[in-house]
C-alpha cells in the first residue's frame, strides 16, 4: 500500500522494487505458511460450519503455492515497470 503510494507520485525504480519485493515477501510467506498448516480458522469452527467434511491436505497445499505464485507474479511485473 505505501509503495503503491509513493508510486504514484514516482515512477518505479529498481531500488522501489527491491522494497516491494520485501513487502512482498513478509505478505506472502507469512500467509502461505499459516495456509500450509491450516492455522487460518479454527477447526472446531469448520467442523461447525461445513457439517464435519474436512478439506483435504492438499488443498491447504495448493492454496499455499497459489498465494506464492500470485506473489512472484507481483514481483515480476514491479522489476517489469521499473525497466520501462
């Protein structure tokens, strides 16, 4: 968000890319992490919500490295921008 700010105002650089890659990655790891090991909710609350079904370990898995790939995707087009 405070890149994405200070963007507005400048154009990309490599040095503001580098900084983005930092934010980036404390997002995204953080959140691929708690996806893996299926800390996000409560399981006494899904257990609740969805009638006993639980989702299988692989999907947590895939959650966990779309949310990877969506961040490396961000990372590519910032070092994209700051190119141009």
């Amino acid at each position: 968000m405070t890149l994405d700010t200070i963007r507005a105002v400048r154009v990309w650089t490599r040095s503001l890319a580098a900084w983005s890659i930092a934010a980036e990655q404390a997002f995204a790891l953080s959140l691929a992490w708690v996806l893996h090991r299926q800390e996000l909710f409560d399981p006494a609350f899904l257990s609740d919500a969805n009638g006993g079904w639980q989702a299988p370990q692989f999907s947590y898995t895939l959650a966990a490295m779309k949310v990877l790939a969506a961040s490396a995707g961000e990372v590519v087009k910032r070092f994209r921008e700051a190119r141009d």
